[in-house]
C-alpha cells in the first residue's frame, strides 16, 4: 500500500478478530513510530506495549470511549518524556505524529487501530499513569488500540474545500502600497 492510499483509506477500527499481533508486527510499528518528525529532533517519545488482558480492561473503567481494548489484541500507550525535551510544550506535538505513524503503519500492514486520547485529560492521564506506574516527568499522550480487523470499514471522503485557504484568511486583503494589513 503506498502512502497516499494509507492515509486516504485509513479508519478508526474498533471491532477485532482474536488473530494476535506479532512481536515482529509491533517492532515495526515502533520503527514507524520513532520515524515521526518532532521539534528540534528532540524525540521526547516513550511507550508501552499492553498486552496483559487486565491492564487492558481495567482502562475502560476509567475512559468512557476506550472499549473497544476489551478485543484488542494490544495497545500502544505514546508518552511524552519531560526529560527528553529541550523546547518546553512541544512533546505533546511530536508525541501526536508519531501517534499518527503508528496508525497510518498499522493500516498499511493490514491491521486495524484507533486513536483513544488520554491528554489533556487529567483523570485520564492520573488514572492510566497509577494503573501502569508511569513516572511524573512523563506524560500519557495517546493510547493506541490496535489489532487485526472484526470489521470493514468503507473509504470516506473528508476533504472539505471551503476550509482550505490560500495566502491568507478568506477576505482578508493586504495593502501593498503601504504593505500594511486591511479586512
């Protein structure tokens, strides 16, 4: 599957069948997700793999929208590292793309995933760091529910024209003449 098609077909599965995922699958998966950009290339990036079924139905006690990890064969939990950042703020953005590595991965190798969002969130984010004892300088970002898909999904067109803007704001006009800026 090439990059376009990925991004274009991709969809938030949330039915699995039972097939695990490999622990070659998941290494992959972590490759694409390191090979995110990220601020200054700082790669303030840490995850866990939960496979363990207990830690993986306790999680929908506490998140309304995660129950779809009762099926997953795994999740991928992407934190920012505090430590590993220089520019303060940015980790919660780098942590998003390689987030949205690992889904865009997992779609091209046939499996399905979703995004379930534990920041900002804090009794999401005090909840999963007590289940899984995550230190204070780091911060649970996305939790990714991933597994080999229960489901068809079909291919949504999402593309919206009327928000895509070109040089500047819609109506709004520049003067050149005294290069200052009018509405």
């Amino acid at each position: 599957m090439d990059t376009l098609e990925a991004i274009l077909t991709r969809r938030s599965v949330r039915k699995y069948s039972d097939k695990p995922v490999s622990d070659d699958v998941v290494q992959q998966l972590m490759q694409a997700a390191m090979s995110a950009p990220s601020a200054a290339n700082e790669q303030p990036w840490q995850f866990i793999i939960i496979r363990e079924r207990f830690a993986l139905n306790q999680i929908p006690l506490f998140h309304a929208h995660s129950h779809m990890l009762k099926q997953a064969a795994l999740a991928i939990l992407v934190c920012e590292d505090t430590a590993l950042e220089v520019y303060s703020g940015r980790g919660p953005l780098d942590c998003s793309a390689a987030t949205m590595n690992i889904l865009l991965a997992a779609h091209a190798m046939g499996l399905g995933a979703v995004w379930v969002g534990i920041y900002p969130v804090e009794a999401r984010i005090d909840a999963i760091r007590r289940l899984l004892g995550i230190p204070s300088q780091v911060n649970p970002i996305a939790l990714v529910s991933i597994g080999y898909p229960g489901e068809k999904l079909p291919q949504e067109d999402r593309f919206k024209p009327e928000r895509v803007h070109y040089e500047r704001w819609m109506g709004h006009k520049i003067n050149t003449t005294e290069g200052k800026e009018k509405k």
